[in-house]
C-alpha cells in the first residue's frame, strides 16, 4: 500500500514538472489503483465473515461479526467513492480487528469494539449515541446486537460526511442511524430477555 502511495506522489511531482494535463489523468489512474487494491482486501476479509457467523457466537461477539460487517460496507462504500482521505483503509482496519479476535476465538479488545471517530472528523448527535448506549448495557442486547453495531457505524460515517463535504451531505447517513436507532429500539423492547 506504501509503495503504491509512493509512486502516486512520484508521478505527481513528475508530471507538476513536465505536463500539467497529463498528470491529471495519471493522478485519477493512480488513485483508481489505491482504490482498486483495498477494494479487493475489503472483498477478502467479507468472505471471512460467513465462517465466524457459522460458529456458536454470544453477544458481545454477535455484536462485534456485526460491528465488523459494517465497517468493512462502510469501507467500500468510501473506497468506491475514491475518497481520498484515510478513512477508507482506516474503517478497513477496524474490521480486521475485529474478525482477527473473533478468528482467534477470544473477545475483541474494548479499542476495537470502539466506535471512536476516524481522522478528524467530530462526534454528532450524541442522542443517537447514548440512546445506542442504553440498550448496549442492557440484556436486550442480544435481540439488537446487530441494529447497535450498525447504527454506530453509520454515525461515524455521517460524521465524516459531514466534514468532508457539508451537512446536506451528510443528512441521509444521519437518517439512516435514526432509522436503524429506532430499530435497534424496537427489537430491545420486543426481546424476550426483556420480560
């Protein structure tokens, strides 16, 4: 991935120096080729998921298959857009994390069941999040286990969305963790671990 990175800065100056209009079209090919090659590990680390949810799995590790699965959509749904920021490889990260433990059969550590925000992007609405909080700490989870891991993801994309573009960019994300908040609700309060 490095060495990719390098020799996309390498054309780039090369063509600053030489032909301006070119090194457009060399720079779109170069980023088309990071985007292609993440593509394809996102692509292999999905096919490891299927094997995890085979096993007899509780729910903190249902939560995290779940955490996992939706980081890697998150990371291809970037990675098809050519962002160009980290995010992409960084979402990507954060699902090998969690599909390494679970592989190996023990708990994901706390840093990698976090849905801390990537790059420098800000924390947004922090109603969603401790309404996601409560039920979290609750036995209910178990029935919600993947509308939480699912809904946190989605915050933390919107959040991105938000920074790197504007807030009318990011309001469908925002709606879709509203969404998935209030579905993550409705299965707690209908669980039967609730009566």
């Amino acid at each position: 991935m490095k060495k990719i990175f390098s020799n996309a800065i390498n054309s780039i100056a090369a063509c600053a120096l030489s032909m301006p209009i070119f090194c457009l079209f060399s720079f779109e090919i170069s980023a088309q080729t990071v985007s292609e090659a993440l593509i394809k590990r996102i692509e292999a680390s999905s096919q490891r998921i299927s094997p995890v949810r085979a096993k007899a799995i509780d729910t903190q590790q249902s939560y995290a298959l779940e955490k996992a699965q939706c980081w890697l959509d998150f990371s291809k749904h970037e990675a098809l857009r050519n962002n160009p920021t980290q995010v992409p490889e960084l979402a990507h990260q954060k699902a090998t994390q969690l599909l390494g433990a679970l592989e190996a059969g023990s708990a994901p550590a706390a840093f990698a069941l976090n849905s801390s925000l990537l790059g420098d992007d800000k924390r947004m609405r922090n109603d969603l999040w401790a309404q996601l909080e409560v039920i979290k700490s609750s036995k209910q989870m178990a029935c919600a286990a993947k509308e939480v891991a699912c809904s946190e993801v989605m915050l933390v994309q919107a959040a991105h969305a938000h920074e790197r573009i504007d807030w009318r960019y990011a309001q469908p994300y925002f709606g879709m963790a509203e969404d998935g908040v209030r579905a993550a609700k409705k299965q707690a309060a209908a669980c039967p671990l609730a009566q």
